[in-house]
C-alpha cells in the first residue's frame, strides 16, 4: 500500500494546493474527516474550518468554506467555495468578525438570521485557528 496520496485544493479563482501528503484532515459539512492512503472512496459537502495535512512530516493547515470533497484511495480532491492560506488571513479583521458574529448571536431581535450569524462566526473562528 501507498504511504502517500495526493491532495488538491481549488477555490473557482486558483489551485492552492496539489501535493503528495501522508494523510489529511477535512471539515465535512457533518464532521471532521480523517483520510489515510487507501481510504475507501467517498464524496462528502465541505464544511467550515481548518484543513489539515502533512508533508514529508511537516504539518500544514488552510482554512475553508463550503464546496465539496471527494476522496478515491490514492487521491483526494477539494474543491472549495473559500479558502485561505495562514499568511493571508488578516487576524485582527477575523477578530472582529468573530466580535460582530457574537453579538449578533447574542441579540433578541427578530430580525437576526442566526444560521447567518453563526456561519460568520465559524468561518471567523477557523481564520483565527489558522493564525495561530
């Protein structure tokens, strides 16, 4: 069995990566997936977060947000709606987007659309995660 597979990651504007990595963590849109070589074959929505991967032992992380994932045994593709690298992401922007994101989830009005609010907040949460 392989002891590598590859991993592509495309937002519509640019391919941020195509590398040879040992293994590879996705946040699905139900849950985090953890992918070795062979992994059984799947298709799965992407959800927001911190997409994590190694190569040649050295840890690399990008931030994403929707799209999809497909995973064959030997390779695995990512196409994404969003996705930052760590040295893109402005943290002091992402704080305050965490900020407005929890008073928004925090307020009583009517007119908050919370599932709005709380995607800003993940999307906020998982820039600042890659930061760090």
């Amino acid at each position: 069995m392989a002891s590598t597979f590859e991993l592509e990651l495309a937002t519509p504007e640019r391919l941020l990566v195509k590398e040879q990595v040992s293994e590879a963590q996705i946040p699905g849109a139900n849950g985090e997936l953890g992918i070795l070589p062979g992994h059984a074959a799947l298709l799965s929505e992407l959800g927001i977060g911190l997409l994590r991967y190694v190569v040649n032992g050295q840890k690399h992380a990008v931030t994403v947000a929707g799209g999809i994932v497909q995973v064959l045994p030997d390779h695995v593709r990512v196409l994404a709606l969003v996705a930052e690298r760590p040295n893109e992401i402005d943290a002091a922007r992402a704080r305050e987007a965490e900020k407005r994101a929890m008073q928004r989830l925090s307020s009583v009005k009517d007119n908050v659309d919370y599932a709005r609010a709380l995607n800003a907040l993940q999307k906020a949460q998982a820039r600042l995660a890659a930061t760090k």
